[in-house]
C-alpha cells in the first residue's frame, strides 16, 4: 500500500473519532496498532491459539511483548504470565461385582477425582440406595454433593435416567484446583443387596500447565483499589477443513477483545491519570470453562476489585446498530450508567444486554468476581442469534469492522474515565449465595 492510501485512512478515522466524540481519544499510533495486534492474534501462524497445546505459547508470548512495550509492570511473574496447572482425567477402565454378578459398564458412573479406586466389602465408605418412587433427579444430586466416600445403589427402574446421567457424567473432564480433594459417589444400577462387592475404577491423568498474561500500571493515590480490563486469548484450535482452511482463527473471539485490552492499557499508560491501580489481563483456558479467569478471581481479593470491563468479540455492529456497545448483567449495578454519563456528549450509547435468555452475564470471564460482588461485566456487540462464524474456521480478520473495534475502545476510555481517576465508583452486585 503506497502512502497517500495511508493518508487518506488516517484522515477518515480521524473524522469518524471526530464525530463520534467530539474529541481525538486514542491517537493515530495507537490505531495503527489496533489493526497490527489484531492480524498478529488472528494470524494462521497462531493456528487457532488452543489452550491445552503449545500452540497457545506464541500469542501468550506476543501479548507478554506488548505489555512490556507499553511498560506495563508484571502483575505475577516477570515474564508477565500467571503460571497454574490444570488437570484432565479420563476414563481407562471401570468393572463392579455385588455378590459375584457383574455389572454392566454401562450401569456404572463414577464420581470424583480418584485415578485408581479399588473398593470391597471391607473398604470403610457409606452405602445408601436411590428406591423406586424416589426423586432420581433429586436424590442423585444430594449424593453427588456429599462429603464422604460412598456407594449409591440404584433401583432397575431408573434404568433410562441412569444410562443418561452416565453419558454425561463419566466423560473425560477438568479438575480445577479447588477440588482436588472431593470424595468419591460411585453408583450402581442394581436390585442385589451386597453381601459382598468389588469395585475397580482406572482413570488416566494428565498435567496441564497453562498461564493468563498480565500486567499492571499502579495506582496513585488508591493503590490499592483494583480495575480490571480483560479479554480472554485463546480460542479453539485446529477444526475440520473446511475446504482448504483448517484454522479457527478466532478474530472477533476473542482477538478482538484482548486487541481493545492492549490498546487500552498503551491509552492509560500515556494519560497517566489512574489514582487507581489498573490490571490489565489475557485469560486462558476460556473455551475450556473460563478456567483462567477462576485462578485469576481466585487469588485475587475481590474486595479491592472496584470494576472489571471484560471486553468479549467486539468487531462486528451490535443490534442496535454502529457506536453501541451491550453489557451483561446490565442492571446488576450501576457501572453502565456512569459510563454512559462519561459518554453524554458523544453519539455512543451502551445497551443492556438484549440476550438475556442465554444467561451470559455467568457465562464469561467476569463471572467469578460477578459472584463474589464485584462490578463485574462482559461487554461486546457479537449479535448471538446470528453470527454464522462463532466457533467456525471462518472468524477471521476480513470479516470485522476494525473501526468498530476501535471506536468501542474509545467509548470504554472515556467511559471508565471517571472510575480510572477515582472520581466515581460503581455500586456492587448482589453476591451469589454458595
């Protein structure tokens, strides 16, 4: 691209922050960088940025770059990462007799993270029973939550719940720290009373070191008063071809998100205006079950935590058309509202969240603190009911509108203005009863 093409982009964007704003936000370089880190993200080389291979190691690496450009302390450890292990165990073998009759796989479901169980008649754990005519649904929770080593006999005539339940229940899963040390339910269906039984469960597993990436610019005067910005960085790896293309670049999910947290962080440094501290931060492991931003809530006090801005697939219009921007858990408390008072004199407007069915406010990286209190939403324009490239090879850079990811940023810069510079802080939400 030759030099008056540049030009001449760089004039349009400058109009359009112009009437949108009122006022030039983020600077030229700054947009400059919003498309660089976002092709970097998105690029084939990336191959998709899967959390549980090494092919998420180069993005975490780039992200890492960035902070360190802009001159972001490190939030954990010096290479910027937030190291923790994930486990994955899986199923390798599973056999039960009562009374010298073998069971049926298929009527055997383990509960736990136990890799090799072998229990007998002898073994010390509790046996109970779900009966004919109990609540199967009920009772199986209440089971499922208890605190002991315990056998569960159940009734034939729940064959069918059985056979579901076990479907779901005895595929390979994630052991997040916390629970580690559950005990473990195994149930039977089966209408013998044991005299005597054997119980002899394998499981395969496996280690998964896997690290956010984050840094942070400390507060002034409220060092110790928190603001999150985050977007998560992985995506879903490596897909089905789709033609020629096998790489589900994940462009609006979520490279869109982490380019506006970056550009974000690069704005704030500069203004030099946060009396409080600001945490900026690259979840993984989102795909998977948000493990990454757990461990971060987690070791976090949620207390000190004044708002997060968790920015999620931001590069397309929203519904309700150009310069908008929808938060979840809208009316949870009132950080929407002083944002859209920062925002009074600008064309943009933040709605709430029009998805309320699909219950997304618990269903990203903000959730964790959401429970704990905190003024904790996810923000984005993705159209749920209509996006044909969510989770697709087909989500890649030429189908955004940088410019909408752009002027989201803004919007959020002036935004948070109020909040970075500890003139206002948001009421907090209703903590979630455990």
């Amino acid at each position: 691209m030759n030099s008056i093409p540049k030009i001449i982009l760089s004039i349009s964007l400058l109009a359009l922050s112009a009437v949108t704003y009122g006022q030039q936000v983020i600077s030229a370089q700054e947009r400059q960088d919003v498309s660089r880190i976002l092709n970097t993200l998105a690029a084939d080389d990336m191959r998709g940025r899967s959390a549980l291979t090494k092919d998420i190691e180069p993005a975490a690496d780039f992200i890492a770059a960035e902070m360190k450009r802009i001159g972001l302390t490190p939030y954990a450890e010096q290479n910027y990462r937030q190291t923790f292990q994930l486990d994955k165990i899986s199923p390798v073998s599973k056999s039960a007799t009562i009374n010298k009759q073998i069971i049926p796989a298929d009527h055997i479901i383990s509960l736990g993270n136990h890799v090799d169980l072998q229990w007998d008649n002898q073994s010390s754990l509790n046996i109970v029973e779900i009966k004919s005519g109990d609540d199967f649904a009920k009772v199986f929770r209440e089971h499922s939550l208890g605190k002991e080593n315990t056998l569960v006999l159940v009734d034939p005539s729940f064959e069918s719940y059985f056979v579901r339940f076990g479907q779901m229940l005895n595929a390979p899963k994630f052991i997040e720290e916390s629970t580690k040390q559950k005990p473990s339910i195994v149930y039977l269906l089966t209408a013998e009373k044991p005299k005597t039984f054997q119980i002899h469960i394998e499981r395969k597993l496996q280690n998964f070191p896997l690290f956010n990436v984050a840094g942070i610019i400390p507060g002034k005067s409220k060092p110790n008063e928190y603001i999150i910005f985050s977007g998560h960085y992985d995506h879903i790896g490596i897909l089905p071809a789709v033609g020629q293309d096998s790489i589900a670049n994940g462009a609006d999910d979520d490279a869109s998100g982490v380019t506006a947290m970056l550009t974000l962080a690069d704005y704030y440094k500069k203004q030099n205006k946060n009396e409080r501290t600001l945490i900026f931060v690259a979840f993984t492991a989102e795909e998977l079950g948000m493990y990454g931003s757990k461990y971060f809530s987690n070791h976090i006090n949620a207390d000190q935590v004044v708002a997060m801005i968790n920015m999620e697939m931001i590069g397309k219009d929203s519904k309700f058309g150009p310069n908008t921007v929808y938060i979840t858990g809208y009316d949870q408390s009132n950080l929407g509202e002083l944002m859209q008072e920062n925002l009074k004199n600008t064309t943009f407007k933040f709605y709430p969240d029009p998805y309320t069915k699909q219950n997304l406010f618990y269903r990203s990286d903000n959730a964790v603190l959401a429970a704990k209190g905190v003024p904790a939403h996810s923000f984005s324009t993705s159209q749920m009911d209509k996006d044909e490239y969510y989770h697709t090879v087909k989500d890649e850079v030429s189908t955004l509108n940088v410019q909408n990811i752009i002027s989201s940023i803004e919007a959020i810069a002036i935004g948070t203005s109020g909040i970075v510079e500890g003139r206002q802080t948001p009421s907090r939400v209703e903590k979630l009863k455990d």
